[in-house]
C-alpha cells in the first residue's frame, strides 16, 4: 500500500471540512443552568435555635430567588429594680384619731425648745401635718361634759418671753386643773434662755411667722387646734403675744371669762382704709367667699369659747382666701381680719366684739402700739388701764344693740411693754397688780 503524500493528505482535509461545519451547524445544544438557593433548616428540629444550617438545592429555574436572612432574637436584658442608696431618714410623727374621749397631744420637744427643723412656709399654709392637724382639732366635741372648767393660755411669740418673772406669779399658788399653758416660739429665732417654770415642755410644734403674711393666722390656728386636742376641759382660749402683761389676778380673770356664755373679739366694720385692706391680695380677689360688706378689722388678740375655736381650725373656705399673698404690704394684716370676719359670718350672736387686750393706738408708730417704757410702769398706770372700757364693736352697733350698752367688762390683759418693764413690774406685782 502506498503511503500518503503530503499533497493528498491536503486535499482530504479540504474535502472533509463542509461536512464539518454542517454537522455542527444542525446537532441541537442541550445547556444547562443550575440556581443555587439557601435555605435555612434548623438543626435537629430545634425551632428556637439562634444559628441557621444552609443546604444546596438544584433549580432548573433561569431566575434567582433570594430569601430573606432570618431574624435573629435580640438579647434582652432581664429588668432589675433600682437600687435605691440609703439616705439619712427623718422621723416623722404622724398624728392617729385619738382614743374616744381621749384626745392625744401631737409630741412637743422635750426640752421645752421650740423645734429646730421646721417647714420654712412663707405663706399661711396647708402643709400636710398642719392639714392632719386641724382636721383633727375640728373633730372634737364643742361642748363636752367635764367636770371644771380650764382657760388656755396660748403664747405666740418670736422671742423669749420678757415677763415670764411676771406670769409665774400669776399662776403661782393656782390649782393646775384651771389652766394650761401652750406657746407657739418662732424657731428662726433664738431662744436664750430657754423656756423655764411654767412654760417648760409648753412649746408646741411650731413654724415660721412674719409679718403682713398669712403665718401668723396659722400659728393661732396651731394653737388652737393643739389646745382643743390637748385637753377637752378647755373651755376658754385666750391668744397673748410676748409685750403683753396680766392687769388683775388669776382668781379675778378665771372667774371673768369662766361666766361667760360668749366670746370676747372685737369685729370693727366701719374702719378707716377697711376697703384697701379688703383688696390687699388684689381687687375682687376675696369675692365670692369674702364680700367687702362682710369683711370685719379687730384686735390680734381674743379670748374665745370652745366652740369658736372648733370653728376656727375646722374652716377652709375663708381661710382659702386669707391664706393668699397680698399684693400690697402697707394694708396687709391678714391676723386682723381673719378670725373677726370668720366668727362674725358665722356666729355673730355668740359673740361680744370686744378684746379684752387694753393697747393704746394714739402714740401707734409704723403699724404698732404705744409702748410703755419702764419709767411709766407705776401703780397709777395699772391703776388707769383697768378703769378703761372695751369698745364693742362700731359706735351704730353698740347703739342698735341695747345689750352691749349696760355692758362693762374689764380688761384682763394690757400690752405693749418694753422688755425692760419686768422689773418695775415686779415690784407692784403683790401691792398692785395682782391685789383685787
């Protein structure tokens, strides 16, 4: 056989190339597309496994599908109460109902001394244990059966009390189931000495007082209500301020007031500048609980029956408008208004508008008194306080009132003094003062 020659190996390959590019040109194409698709199976069934397994799975399918990425729980962190750092406590007394028929005392200091962290309130007030403590006060019974009658002696001071030397005698060789005692002291101010004698562990818990302000009808109501609690013997309650002094004995003034059906505060109506002390807070701002032509001027000072002064810490209507600041401090005297236009609304008949307080308004300075200086005290000046009669009520009044007309009732107390009277004071108090 021969072999092949280059030439004829050439033309063979040029003969099989058409039937080449046909065949290719009619086989049909058979590709293929694989999708791979994630998917999530959880391990062992666990379906609240955090981690997710993925496995391969085959699609014949030309499009892509992406399945979201699964959502794995947030940690939460198990809540935990605060804890709270221990601060230094304050002792709270709370004020319970008393026991039928046994009315409690909240405690006054030990010491005697007014107490030294108090509520500083520049306004009257109706701070949470003042609140307790009236709601309390107004519960009592007014007339209770007792067998004696007591006078309160209520002391509302910011110092120490000059004439205590004075008020010891007073009550020097008294049977103690006649009276008590209660002083209402400022703690802002500074008590040196402290309390003694008869005034010792009387302190009542106290608050801050200022003038023009509302605080001080707090204080009186202070002590009316620890009064009314204290001892329901207590039939008279007579409000003093420090300047005052007694005019006659303890057996003369108890037997005064104990006799009496009625209560002794002056109520004044027809005042000079009564309409802009009745707009101190403001014009209309006292309207509708206090009218002007119910709006009644007296003295600071009272002595009033167990009923009034029931009346007097069981009030919250007028008091919401007393309570409020003035505007204007020159005609503000909140102490002077209240309790006259309180128990004249109230209780007019039961009542002798007149205080039983002598204080001399002609040598008045800056809202205040006269002051009798320790040169002046001597046995005629006590001698002319107790010769003065009370004015009750406004001159129309007492002339439409023919009761008040036959009345004459003396003054038991007299103010303002100078600190340094108590000495000459001392010396007439046996000769004079206390000599009926």
């Amino acid at each position: 056989m021969l072999s092949p020659s280059p030439v004829s190996l050439l033309c063979a390959l040029l003969l099989c190339l058409p039937l080449a590019i046909v065949f290719t040109l009619t086989t049909p194409s058979t590709p293929s597309s694989t999708t791979t698709t994630t998917t999530t199976v959880p391990i062992g069934g666990a379906t609240n496994s955090p981690f997710p397994t993925t496995t391969s799975v085959t699609s014949n399918k030309n499009i892509t599908i992406r399945k979201p990425l699964p959502r794995f729980p947030r940690k939460t962190k198990t809540p935990q109460k605060h804890k709270i750092k221990n601060t230094t406590t304050t002792e709270v007394t709370t004020i319970s109902p008393p026991p039928p028929g046994k009315p409690r005392l909240p405690p006054a200091p030990p010491s005697g001394q007014p107490p030294l962290h108090v509520d500083n309130t520049e306004g009257g007030g109706d701070d949470d244990d003042d609140g307790s403590l009236f709601q309390l006060a107004s519960r009592v019974n007014p007339n209770p059966k007792k067998p004696i009658k007591k006078i309160a002696f209520m002391y509302l001071t910011n110092t120490h009390l000059p004439f205590a030397p004075l008020w010891e005698i007073f009550f020097n060789n008294t049977p103690k189931n006649l009276y008590n005692i209660y002083v209402h002291a400022d703690p802002s101010f500074n008590y040196t000495p402290p309390f003694r004698g008869v005034f010792r562990h009387r302190v009542i818990h106290s608050k801050p007082t200022r003038r023009h302000s509302p605080t001080l009808i707090s204080a009186a109501r202070r002590l009316l209500a620890h009064a009314l609690l204290d001892d329901k013997s207590n039939y008279m309650f007579a409000l003093l301020s420090p300047a005052c002094i007694p005019l006659h004995s303890f057996n003369f003034t108890y037997r005064t007031l104990i006799k009496s059906k009625k209560s002794f505060i002056e109520i004044l109506k027809n005042e000079a500048g009564a309409y802009d002390r009745w707009a101190a807070r403001g014009e209309s701002v006292m309207i509708p609980e206090v009218r002007f032509e119910d709006f009644r001027i007296g003295s600071q000072f009272w002595v009033i029956k167990r009923k009034h002064a029931r009346i007097s810490v069981r009030d919250r209507r007028l008091w919401s408008k007393f309570k409020l600041p003035c505007v204007e401090a020159t005609t503000c005297y909140p102490e002077e208004h209240y309790f006259p236009t309180l128990l004249n609304m109230v209780d007019s008949r039961g009542i002798i508008p007149c205080t039983l307080t002598h204080v001399d308004w002609k040598g008045s300075y800056g809202g205040h008194p006269r002051m009798y200086k320790p040169n002046e005290v001597c046995p005629e000046l006590i001698r002319a306080l107790r010769k003065h009669t009370p004015r009750y009520g406004d001159d129309e009044s007492s002339v439409l009132n023919s009761s008040l007309i036959k009345r004459h009732d003396p003054f038991l107390f007299a103010r303002k003094f100078a600190p340094r009277s108590v000495q000459p004071l001392m010396s007439i108090a046996n000769d004079v003062i206390f000599k009926d």
